[in-house]
C-alpha cells in the first residue's frame, strides 16, 4: 500500500523508525515540509510499535522510537527499568517482580518472534513485533511493562 504524506524533518525521522514502512520517495519539497511516497509492508497493520534489538546474542524489547542499534538500552524514567527475561532485556515499571513461570513465557513468545522474522539470538538485527504478540506479554505482565 503507497500513501501521499507532508510532514516535516523530524515526521521523516520518525517515520524511517517505523517497522511498518519498506520504502520512502521524497517527491518534492514544499516550504519547510517535504511530499513523500511512502510504500508500506505488507500486513503493515499487524505491526506493533515495539522491536526486538539484537545484538552480541542478546535481545532488547523496547518501542522502534527509543532508537534501535547495538541492543542498546536507553535511559528510561526513574518510575522503569530494564529488567533480564534470559537471553532478552524488557522494559518493567520499577520494583516490578517477574516470576520464574513469567520469564519462561516471555522468553518463548521473543524467540518465537526471532524465529518466525527469520532470525535468531545469534543474529544481529532488529525484529518487528506484531500486535499479537505484544498482547501476549502484555497479558503475562498486565500493568508491570513500562511503555
């Protein structure tokens, strides 16, 4: 599917951080916007706002926006923190417990997610995560995963 935008510098930064899109055109300049054609995935609405960033055999669960490269973990409030699920890092309100049974659950959907975009824990990469999905960890943490 292709759609006609104006947005501005920053929309264009925000919209290459998008697991949705697979191609923009800059078709002209207008003022201090720009006319783009932008050409969205297939299933493109299956997507989610969050990837799996992988990088040195370690998964990092955060929303595209943060920035994805490296398995870097950005800054989080003082109200979050990253918390370990095995071989994956996710985004937890502060104090938050996470149960032995919990972290087998997570852990399974994120390696299913690897697995089904085609890569692995040992494969450097960024991986989309479908809405589905997140509502799978979503259900298993209710209210404890920082977004």
């Amino acid at each position: 599917m292709k759609k006609k935008l104006v947005v501005s510098p920053e929309e264009i930064n925000d919209l290459l951080q998008d697991n949705r899109i697979l191609e923009i055109y800059v078709n002209k300049k207008i003022g201090d916007k720009y006319e783009l054609i932008v050409t969205y995935k297939p299933d493109a609405d299956k997507f989610s706002e969050w990837s799996i960033d992988v990088w040195n055999c370690h998964g990092v669960l955060k929303k595209t926006k943060w920035g994805l490269g490296y398995g870097s973990t950005p800054e989080l409030p003082e109200s979050a923190e990253w918390k370990d699920i095995g071989y994956f890092s996710i985004p937890v309100v502060k104090g938050s417990d996470v149960s032995e049974m919990e972290v087998e659950k997570i852990e399974k959907i994120l390696f299913d997610v690897l697995h089904d975009r085609g890569g692995a824990i040992n494969m450097s990469g960024f991986y989309p995560v479908f809405k589905e999905e997140m509502e799978k960890i979503q259900k298993i943490l209710k209210d404890r995963l920082y977004s």
